[in-house]
C-alpha cells in the first residue's frame, strides 16, 4: 500500500483534487489517502471540502487578511514542514498554480518526496499574464516526478521544456470529472443548489466572474463599464458573484452597483455555481476553471485575458478572448446575443479538456509509478 498525501489551499485546487482523493479511496488496498489543507482561501475551500465529503487530515488554517505573497510563501512552507515528517508519504500530489502548489512541492523536494503535479503544462510563456501563476506553475514543472497533462498540448508544453515523455501521463482535467459529478448530483436530487427567485426567465441570463491580479485598476474599470452596457439590454440579466478583494469591489460596486439588470452576489457555493452555470446563457469570466467547465454544459464563454494556458478550447470554437477591451466585450457579447448561428456553434458541447474519467488516469499512472519505484530500488538494494 502507498501512503499519498494531497496538499492544497484554494477553491479551485479543492474543486480539481476531490475528484482525485474519492478516486483513490476506492481502492483501500493499494493507497493510505492522506489530505492536508493550508486554507489559502478559508470559506471557498470549505464549501467545496462539504460538497464532496472531503475531510482533512491537516488543516493548517495559514490565511490571514490582505497577507502578502511573501507571507503566505514562508508560512505555508513553515506549516508543511511538521506534516511531511509526520505522514512521510510516498508521494505528494499538488495542482495548479497557487502559492500552496508551489510550496508543497517544494516541501516534498526538500523531504526527497515524489512529486505528482495535477494540471501540469499549462503556459502562457509570460510570467507576468497571469501573475504569479505562470511563475508556480513552470517552478512547480521543475521538482515534479510524475506530470498529469490534462491535454496533449500541455504535455507538449512539458516535452518542450526538456520532461521526458515517460514521466508525463495525458489524464484529461479533473475539473470536467468535478462539475459532470455535481451536475449529475443536481439532477439527482443528491445535491441541492440555490434558489433563484430573483431571476427572470425572460432574460437571457449572463454569469459573470471576474478577479484576476493582471486586471487591478484600469482593466476592471473597462470591464465594469462594459458589463454595464450589456446590461443596458431589455433582454438581458447579469449576475456576477463578486469576489471579497477591495481591487475587485470597488470599481464594480461603484459602477454596477445601482443598475436594475445587473445583480451582484456574494461568492457561491461550488455546488451553487455548477447550479447558476447550467441556467446562463452566455459566461463572461476570467476563470481557467470556468473555462474548461463551460464546455460541458454547452455554454459559450468570453475570457477576459488577453492570453490563456488553455487554448484548446479557443481552437475548438467554444471560447474567445476578449482582454479587458470595454469595446471588445460589448461587440463580442452582442454578437452572441443577436447571431443564433455563432450561438449555436459555440454552444455545441464539446469539450477538448476531457470526458470525466481523468481522475481514474491519474489513480493508474500513480499506482504505476510507484509500483516501478518500488521494483527499481529492491534491484538497487
């Protein structure tokens, strides 16, 4: 049996691993599934640990108000340190980008611990878009043992970089095994959303998500402004979950806050958002979660980035960047509103980052690797 220890913080990490932890507690002979938490992110984290029923091992509980990367960085590693000499796993499995992604590896580097990277090759090729993401990520790449592409792009990303193929496993996204669950638990009845009494079937309902560092400032000014506009329609409604970072609340407080078709929202549950997601029209986002969801529930999705590590779906027709160009956003919106063909071919579901069984991948490309570790070090000894 292999001792496997999952380290995250964030929402969207907790959203992509859960999938992973159910995955290899089915198999109770072959992995000791152990989960520590740093709650990078406190409430978002939780809802998504409840929706999946998930329980930490670990709960580092690190966050703390308007801490800086510096901060957050030399805590997190701090915390780790007792936990990795504790539980001494045999692998330590991290995703994504985030500042947890980077410290757990590093913290099992410098324990001489295997590092699995879920999500790995993702690249923009600029550090600075997004910021410090693309910077984890390609650091992350360095330490890691065992690389989970969720694409072939990805791995050819990794390929690029010098990782060599036998260290990289083409899984799909764990995310697309996350929201096809909670969507299946919708239909159900297994798992409730919100009520919705506020909105009007009338309307086409756009979702928005928007907080992305690069876009501080004069860029969700120009956002704000545009979502507005698009608000101005009679057939429209825009609900946008605003994120708790003052960078983000005070533009879109101060110039949406008071128009009749816009509702702003405090952040959803996991659960709920899947919820809202599959009742949208049209998604407006920043998110590289949503990015990939969107597509399997068959809704077209403007990105507001001027660049993207996920452009398999802008290839497949199913996303279109649109920076932070109040012009852009507005024609680009409009289009989809008025043209059913564009609608239509956007819509279609297709879905390029995966089918929903990337977390089964990862459990035999875990098992693999291992088992073959194991072989190697008794020829060794």
């Amino acid at each position: 049996m292999h001792k496997i220890l999952l380290i995250f913080g964030t929402r969207p990490e907790a959203i992509k691993l859960c999938p992973v932890i159910r995955k290899l507690r089915e198999y109770p002979a072959k992995f000791d599934v152990r989960v520590c938490v740093t709650a990078q992110h406190r409430e978002m984290l939780d809802q998504v640990l409840l929706a999946f029923d998930v329980k930490p091992d670990h709960d580092l509980d690190l966050m703390l108000p308007g801490q800086t990367l510096y901060q957050s960085t030399s805590r997190i590693l701090a915390g780790l340190e007792k936990v990795l000499s504790e539980e001494k796993p045999a692998m330590v499995i991290v995703q994504g980008d985030t500042t947890t992604t980077l410290c757990g590896a590093l913290a099992a580097f410098y324990s001489h611990i295997p590092v699995g990277h879920v999500e790995a090759g993702l690249r923009t090729g600029d550090l600075g878009q997004p910021f410090p993401e693309e910077m984890n990520r390609v650091l992350t790449s360095r330490i890691t043992a065992l690389h989970f592409a969720a694409t072939e792009n990805a791995a050819e990303n990794l390929r690029g970089e010098g990782v060599p193929s036998a260290s990289i496993a083409v899984t799909g996204n764990t995310g697309i095994d996350a929201v096809l669950f909670v969507r299946d638990g919708l239909e159900l009845g297994s798992l409730q959303g919100s009520e919705w009494p506020g909105l009007d079937p009338a309307k086409k309902l756009i979702l928005v998500t928007a907080h992305r560092r690069e876009s501080f400032g004069g860029g969700f000014e120009r956002i704000c402004r545009a979502l507005a506009r698009i608000a101005d329609r009679a057939d429209v409604q825009v609900v946008y979950p605003v994120h708790p970072n003052p960078n983000v609340q005070d533009p879109v407080q101060r110039i949406l806050e008071t128009h009749p078709n816009i509702s702003l929202i405090a952040p959803l549950t996991y659960v709920s958002f899947v919820d809202l997601m599959r009742r949208a029209y049209l998604l407006i986002t920043d998110s590289g979660g949503v990015q990939e969801e969107g597509p399997s529930l068959g809704k077209p999705i403007l990105v507001l980035r001027e660049k993207t590590e996920r452009p398999e779906a802008v290839s497949a027709g199913t996303v279109r960047l649109v920076g932070t160009d109040e012009e852009r956003i507005v024609k680009e919106a409009t289009a989809l509103l008025e043209d059913l063909a564009l609608y239509d071919r956007m819509a279609r579901v297709h879905n390029p980052y995966g089918d929903g069984h990337a977390s089964e991948r990862i459990a035999e490309a875990i098992q693999a690797f291992l088992t073959s570790s194991a072989c190697t070090s008794s020829k060794s000894a």
